[in-house]
C-alpha cells in the first residue's frame, strides 16, 4: 500500500511523481523468497549484496519500500526504493543514498508536511506539491 506525490514547479512546469510504501513488486519477504524470484527487482549493488548476506546467514528477512529523499545541500527531492535487511531482529543492513548531482547523503523526508522544495529542472524553489492529483496503490 503507498501514495504517489505529484509535484510540479510554477516557474517552469516541470512535473514529477514521488512514489512512497509498499507495492507492485517492492514488499516484504525473506531474502530466499526474493532470490528465488525470476525478475531482479533492486539496484544490482542491492541485488549482489543479498545473495553475499544470504550465503552466510540463513534466516534473512527484508523489508523494502518506497522512501521520499531531499538532498540536505541541493534541497531536491528523489524518491529510492529504501532495503534493510534483518537477522533475528537485528539490522544486517540499511540503504544509503547519494544526490545524483552533489554526492551528499540524502535524508529521508517527510513528504505529508512538505509544501516546497527546488526544482530539479530550473533550481527554483518553486517546485510544490499538487494537491489535485494523487494516488493510492494497494
């Protein structure tokens, strides 16, 4: 289950979704599952670093979804599909993401209360949420 944000910037017109949660083929599930699956879902880095984990611990379980970004330096926003991996309770890993113009880390946003950010098209701060389309997924 999730919502795609639709934000769209006054001084060009740029448009731009921002998927967050669970769904179409992005879920939870014991790393074997997702092995064994045909299609390969996650980044390949990801990819490769499950199968390495899943060689040395049995019982991996993963919990993946979609997360917004905004670049503490850039101040756009990017939304990742966001991977931790657990044995037992406890994190084996986390993703961590890099803007793809600067190279800082980004930091997870909250998206419910973010009304503006800069337009990755003009780097306006011009760029806001369009309260006219959004969308549920199951």
């Amino acid at each position: 289950m999730g919502h795609a944000y639709a934000y769209r910037c006054d001084y060009c017109g740029f448009q731009e979704n921002f998927n967050q949660g669970h769904g179409f083929l992005v879920h939870s599930q014991p790393v074997k599952e997702y092995l064994k699956q045909r299609t390969q879902i996650f980044h390949y880095k990801t990819h490769n670093l499950l199968r390495n984990l899943s060689r040395k611990n049995k019982d991996l379980y993963l919990k993946a979804g979609f997360q917004i970004y905004k670049c503490p330096k850039c101040r756009t926003l990017q939304d990742k599909v966001e991977v931790t991996v657990f044995n037992d309770e406890k994190e084996v890993h986390k993703s961590e993401f890099r803007c793809k113009d600067c190279r800082t880390r980004l930091r997870l946003t909250n998206i419910h209360r973010l009304k503006k950010a800069i337009c990755p098209k003009c780097h306006k701060r011009t760029f806001q949420r369009d309260y006219s389309s959004q969308e549920l997924w199951d």
